[in-house]
C-alpha cells in the first residue's frame, strides 16, 4: 500500500465510480480497479461493494477510507 492507492480509493469513493474516477485521476479505468483490487488484497478487506450502477463503500471501507483521508 502507497500514498497513490490512497488517493485512488479516495478518489472512487467521491465519485462512486470507477470510470469518473479514472477520468479524474488520469489513468485507465483497468489499471484504478486492478489497484483498487490489489489494495483490498494486501489489507485483506473489501472496500468497495461493485454494482452495475457503480461502487458502494462497505463499512469496512467506510473506516479505512476516514483513515485515508486523514492522511
């Protein structure tokens, strides 16, 4: 884990989507999820719950992302 998962996760859970999120942050939207992905991997939780209408925080990544922020 980085600074740069951070701002990605942060990032995807104000747009609630990982295409406006990509967009924003300047990279493809495969390579943010496969970063996202890696990240929950390597803290072993689930941050964001993905649906066909966008992603929804769990509330383990409500508490990981108050933590991201803060940093």
């Amino acid at each position: 884990m980085n600074i740069l998962h951070l701002k990605y996760a942060v990032e995807v859970a104000n747009t609630s989507s990982l295409n406006k999120a990509a967009e924003n942050l300047f990279v493809s939207q495969p390579n943010l999820s496969r970063s996202i992905r890696e990240l929950e991997e390597s803290l072993g939780i689930t941050i964001f719950r993905r649906t066909s209408k966008g992603v929804t925080t769990t509330p383990q990544g409500e508490e990981f992302l108050a933590y991201a922020r803060s940093i």
